[in-house]
C-alpha cells in the first residue's frame, strides 16, 4: 500500500462513486473516508472481490455488492473496454428498484409481494412502448435446478402465448439469459390474488355469486386450455388472480386471470377416447390434485377436480377435508371421469 494520501480530487470521485452505487448519504462518506484512509482510489476498488469489500473495508453484503457492481464498470469505463460479461447463467447482482433489463427496455418499478418457490416477481414498465408490466424471474442459483426452472419458465410462455383469452394471462416476452437473469415479461395486474382474499377472510368471498363469478372466470379460463389441448395442473387460489374491472371486460364485478402454466402439459390421449395415464413424473400441488392427477393422468378432468377444491376453499375458507379412504375417493373420481 503507497504511504502517500489521496488527493483531494480522489476523496471526491470516491464520494461520487459511492453515491452512484446507490449507497445512503452517511454510508458514502463513511467509506470514502475508509478509502482514503486506506488509500483506495475508484480503480483500486475494482479490483476487489465481494469478499475482500467485506472483511477489508467492513461492508454489509449488499452494500458490498451494489460497490463491486459499480467498480465492475468504472474499471472499464476507465480501461476505455465494454466490462466482460459474466459467466453463462451467473446474474451480475439482485435486481432492484431502478434496475434495467432488456439494454434499457424494462425499468423495475416496484415488487410483487405474492411470490412463487421458484421465481420471483417484479412490477416494472416497458420503456419502449410506455406501459406497466410484470417480470417474473428465476431465483435458482447457477445449476440443474435452475436450468429446468428455465425449461419450465419457457415452457410457460410458450402454453400462455398459444392462448389469447380475457380470464389468461398475457405474455409478451420470455428472456432465458439477460446478463445471467432469466425472467419473463406479461401484463400487469392490478388486484391480489384469491389466496390472499382467503386469507384474510375478504368479505366479499361471503356473498356466493362472487364466488360463483369466481368458479364461471376458470372454467372459461380452462374451456379455452382444453380446447388447445393443454392441462393446467395447478389450479389453486395463489394461481387466480382476482382484479377490479371498472370497465366490465368481462362478466361479473371484477375480472379473474388464471396464471403460471409452469407444469402445464398436453392431454394425453389415446385414439378417441380421451385422456390416459402420463409417463412424465407427477407434479402439482398435493391439496388440489385429484386422486387420478396423483396418478399422472393429464386430462381436463384433474383441472376440474381443483377448481371444485378452490371453490369450495373460497366459501368455507379452508380446503375440503374427505372423511373417506383414498382408494374410495379415486374410485369416485374414476367414474365421474
């Protein structure tokens, strides 16, 4: 380390580094003057790790990162090169409110505080064309898991992109690597989801035409995914949302959107007479599946079975409870099948 001190114009690009990384106003000065007294200039930091910014200069994680993000790009900024692009499927930090995506295209706005297991989810706005959005992103670390959560946010898209129907969900983009995020881009919301009326015991799950608006917006959701061929598989109250809709687009006092066709598969069939057994492994949500969903079947029937469960939930606030053996209750479902 050079036993000379920094000039002053060094104390000020440190000051304006730290501000630009986004760091509150005593937490700027405050590492400023550790640099200084330690005599790191702006360039000297980028070539610290995470690591090293924590246990050299005693920063919090986050603050750490936003720091070597912003070093990141001074170094080559100053090196007069593009910063290298991280390793295939590696984000290059969290995203957070203000950050962009897309080369400038979507500007996170805000987070959805109802989130998946395996995404995360964003209000953001489309710069381009001046309009809200909602981004949803893989959270998995670099990994197997995080490439089939991949597969599944584009096998998402690709089942919501077939269906254009006012109680679906509109997408508009899918971006499997964007600086090492991977998200995809729909219509944005207004509203919460069923889940959370539930939850909170909305009064407005007490009248039953409400609910019965609610059970008429997914089977017109589903008569449009059976009609092309396709089986949801996880209906459930945190897969419905549930909007106002001053402007009556559809029947009803607000509008319901069926979401996330994540584990959405084709029907199985077999010649005419409908659907069979899947050899794919069995997926859903254990509370709404029927007895034959447990058994693999991807057939209209299992997404019907669910929204009984799900409306049921909506009236009593809490799922059914069957009294009755399993075996009884799959012989039942057999038959109504």
């Amino acid at each position: 380390m050079a036993e000379s001190r920094p000039r002053a114009d060094t104390r000020e690009s440190l000051l304006t580094f730290f501000t630009a990384a986004k760091l509150k106003a005593k937490d700027a000065n405050k590492y400023t003057e550790l640099c200084v007294t330690q005599d790191f200039d702006v360039e000297g930091l980028s070539h610290l790790s995470i690591e090293e910014l924590i246990s050299d200069l005693g920063m919090s994680k986050g603050i750490a990162r936003k720091v070597h993000r912003r070093a990141h790009a001074a170094e080559a900024a100053i090196a007069g090169r593009t910063a290298a692009a991280p390793p295939p499927g590696v984000p290059q930090g969290p995203i957070e409110v203000g950050s962009t995506l897309g080369g400038g295209k979507y500007e996170i706005t805000g987070r959805v505080e109802e989130q998946g297991g395996m995404s995360t989810v964003f209000m953001a706005r489309d710069t381009f064309l001046d309009r809200p959005v909602c981004i949803k992103f893989v959270k998995e670390p670099p990994g197997r898991e995080r490439d089939d959560a991949i597969a599944r946010l584009r096998r998402e898209a690709q089942y919501a992109a077939r269906l254009q129907h006012p109680n679906l969900l509109e997408i508009h983009d899918v971006v499997p690597n964007d600086g090492g995020h991977a998200y995809m881009v729909s219509e944005l919301i207004g509203g919460t989801t069923l889940k959370r009326m539930i939850d909170a015991n909305d009064i407005q799950l007490n009248d039953p035409a409400n609910v019965a608006h609610i059970g008429l917006g997914l089977l017109r959701a589903l008569n449009a995914v059976h009609g092309a061929g396709i089986v949801h598989r996880d209906i459930k109250p945190a897969n419905v949302m549930v909007a106002p809709d001053p402007g009556r687009t559809t029947p009803g006092p607000f509008t319901i959107k069926l979401v996330d066709f994540g584990i959405a598969h084709r029907v199985d069939t077999a010649g005419a007479g409908g659907g069979t057994f899947a050899t794919a492994g069995i997926s859903g949500t254990p509370g709404y599946m029927s007895p034959l969903a447990k058994e693999g079947a991807n057939m209209p029937q299992v997404d019907l079975w669910a929204v009984g469960v799900v409306l049921f939930q909506s009236l009593a606030h809490h799922p059914p409870r069957c009294a009755r053996r399993w075996s009884c209750c799959r012989r039942t479902a057999a038959v109504g099948a």
